[in-house]
C-alpha cells in the first residue's frame, strides 16, 4: 500500500500544481505567481551549492512550516535547539512568505521552498541534504515526505500539531491514503487534549501521541506601544480617546466591524477606529470602505491630520503597538470562515478580545478567553456592537477584562520545554 501511495501521489503532483497555478491565476493574488520559474528548481528538490557549502560536515534537523505563521509557531522550538545543541536547522516553507520570514530568523542555517510532495523531489532533497531528523509543524501532513523520511531513519514528528473537527472529518475520507504516513510518525506533540484525540482517532498509535502545548505563545511577549505610534496617536488628536483596533481583517468581515464601530460610536461618540487588513494588497479596498460609510480616514503611511475618524494600518509590523493602545481589540478571520489569527497578541498587551465564532484554529485559547471573561465570542456586528459600546463607555470593566486575557496568554506559555522534551524521547 506505501508503495501504490508514493507512486499515485507522484503522477498527480503535477496536476495538483496546475491546479493551485490556475487558482491562483484566476484570483486577486494572481500576483504570487511572479516569480513562479525561480521556484521551480527548489520546488523539485534541489538544493543550491552554498547551502551545501554552509552545512557540510553538520547534523542538519530538516523543519517544514507552512507559511510565515508557522513560521513564527517554530521560533521558539529553533532558537531553543540552535542555543542548547550543535545541530543546523534547515527550515522549508510552502509559500515564498514563509520562507521570507525563515530567513530572517538567525537561528536558521538554511531555508528554502520545500519540495513537491512527490516522490522524485522528496528523495532528490534528501540525497542532497541528508538530514537526521525531520519535524513538521502543524497539519503539515504530507504522505510520501514522511513515508520517505521514515524510510530514512529520520524520525518524522509533528509539533505544534493540531486537528480541527472540520479536518478530522474531511481527512476520515482520506484515511486509508493518509494511514501509512501517519503510522510513519514517531511522534504528534499536539497543542491540547482535544487535537490528540483526534489525532488517535485519525489512526496515530496512541502511544505516539502526547500534548505539550503551543510553544508560539512563548514568544508571545506583551506588545509595546512604539515611539511611532505613539507620535501618529499624537498627531491626529487622540490621545484621551478610546481606541478600537480591528487585526487581521478579511473582506465581508470588515463591513460587520465597520457597523459595529458605527452602532458604538453613536453611543461612545469619541471611540476611534485603526483597521489593519489581514492582506496589505487589500488596503486600498478597506480604504474606499471607510470612505463610502462617511468616516474621514488617514492611512499609516500618510500624513497625520487631527480630527479623523479612522486610521488604516498599510505596513507590516505595525499592529502589535496599538494592541497596546486599545480599549478594546477585534481579531480578524472569525466573523469569517477562515478559522481565526492570533487571539493572543492583544491578549498579552491586556486588552479584551473580541472574536466571532469561526475559531477553528485557535479553539483553545479562544475558550480559555471566553471562560475567564478575557473575551468574548460574538455572532454578528450587532454583538460585536454591543460588547464595544460596553468596554468604550466603561474603562473599568475594559481593564478587568483586560488583566484576565493577559492571564490566560501566561497561562498557556511553556510548550517550548515541553515539546523539545519530546521529541528526545521520542526517536
């Protein structure tokens, strides 16, 4: 069955990439495809002779991330691995942003796209690189890379793993093609007892499984309110007013946060909005949004003017210094179904959290949010409109509220020991 699964996923890897081409071509990130031609020789597993250069002679642990969410997940597992040992870390990526962000990190020897998950490029990296062990971060669950790695003597482990109900049922469908890679992992360091269980219930021997947490909440650290920030608060005439900030925002999501702000401000006439869109190239929409509702707006970019309504956040980096700010803060891709962003930044700079129901990816902390009164799971703008209007008008209950979400973000720190313990008993 190992060998029909490596051989089937080998001839439909080339139509799956056409497929994701196509999708991509058709939609508005059509221009992620530039570039496209470059990739190819990371993407067929290749690795470029300096970092051949760079790595000779090392014990090289191979980590695989997403994107630069995942990115940012790992951090805290690499830096702990490149301070307490010799080996090199070699992180890949499945998007260009990930391996964007791998490469900042300094603790990274090398990062380069990953390999198609298909047979000929799996083994062509592995002959190249050689590695010792491989992690995977997530839901990375990719067959024949870690039916191959197996085969290797590479111990295949997933971190930070979870496993959202929605998936478990759609990958029960998938089963008998995911059965041998699952049997394959020497370890599933889940985030909470919940993704272990269905993890065991996928087909993961039970004995294999263990929960250390999320260890990206380490690194979590409560979010400061820079200098620049604080001189744009300044120079638009807002410094006695209670602000709103609204992260990581997706279309249709923002015209329930924008009712929301609206509804609020009728009763908190001095509460301010600052909407920072999940997606940058999405600026200009946000934009003609707030205009159309008759806010006056001024973007970060821009000049300061005082006597706005709104402030557009249209740079990375940005967002965590007015979680700082706020009276209270909304985290995007919940009135969506996109599965949520992360609760944990604004509830570590202890600001009430908002959020809708979509959690899918960030149950837990969600619920913990939810349970200790840190935050509040709401349904629809006009929810959304009433928790504000209450945090807006009441400073009192906005920093009880507060001091519980900074609370559970302590709280739920410590995955990065608990993990790196795992994975040296388990190999």
């Amino acid at each position: 069955m190992t060998f029909v699964i490596l051989v089937l996923e080998t001839l439909l890897a080339p139509l799956a990439g056409l497929c994701v081409i196509f999708s991509f071509f058709l939609s508005p990130q059509r221009g992620r495809l530039e570039g496209l031609l470059e990739e190819l020789p990371e993407r067929f597993g290749a690795v470029p002779a300096q970092a051949l250069a760079r790595l000779r002679d090392r014990e090289i642990w191979w980590f695989h991330a997403a994107s630069a969410g995942e990115v940012g997940g790992l951090a805290p597992i690499l830096e702990a691995l490149f301070q307490k040992s010799a080996v090199a870390i070699v992180l890949t990526t499945t998007t260009r942003s990930g391996r964007d962000a791998a490469r900042a990190l300094p603790f990274v020897a090398w990062a380069q796209l990953a390999p198609l998950d298909a047979w000929p490029c799996v083994a062509r990296f592995l002959k190249a690189l050689d590695p010792r062990r491989l992690i995977l971060a997530e839901t990375e669950l990719w067959p024949s890379t870690v039916i191959l790695a197996r085969r290797a003597g590479l111990s295949p482990a997933l971190i930070n793993a979870r496993l959202t109900e929605k998936s478990l049922f759609r990958y029960g469908f998938l089963s008998p093609f995911l059965a041998p890679a699952l049997r394959a992992l020497t370890l599933v360091a889940a985030q909470s007892e919940e993704d272990a269980a269905r993890f065991i219930s996928l087909g993961v021997p039970r004995e294999r499984v263990t929960v250390t947490g999320n260890a990206k909440y380490d690194k979590q650290a409560a979010p400061v309110a820079s200098a620049a920030a604080l001189a744009k608060v300044a120079a638009l005439g807002w410094g006695q007013d209670p602000l709103f900030v609204a992260g990581s925002t997706h279309p249709f999501e923002e015209e329930m946060v924008l009712a929301a702000f609206l509804a609020a401000r009728r009763a908190s006439p001095r509460l301010r909005l600052v909407l920072a869109p999940r997606h940058l190239e999405r600026a200009a929409d946000a934009a003609d949004l707030l205009a159309h509702a008759g806010l006056s707006l001024v973007r970060w970019s821009g000049a300061a003017q005082s006597g706005r309504d709104a402030l557009l956040l249209d740079e990375m980096g940005v967002l965590p210094s007015f979680y700082a700010l706020a009276r209270a803060a909304f985290v995007g891709g919940t009135l969506v179904k996109v599965g949520g962003h992360n609760l944990l930044e604004p509830a570590s700079a202890g600001v009430p959290v908002l959020f809708g129901p979509h959690t899918g990816h960030i149950e837990r902390p969600a619920e913990l949010l939810a349970d200790s009164g840190g935050g509040r799971r709401v349904r629809d703008a006009a929810e959304l409109a009433e928790c504000l209007t209450k945090f807006a008008q009441d400073e009192a209950a906005a920093r009880v509220a507060g001091n519980a979400a900074r609370t559970v973000a302590a709280g739920l720190r410590g995955g990065t020991v608990r993990t790196l313990a795992a994975l040296a008993a388990f190999t």
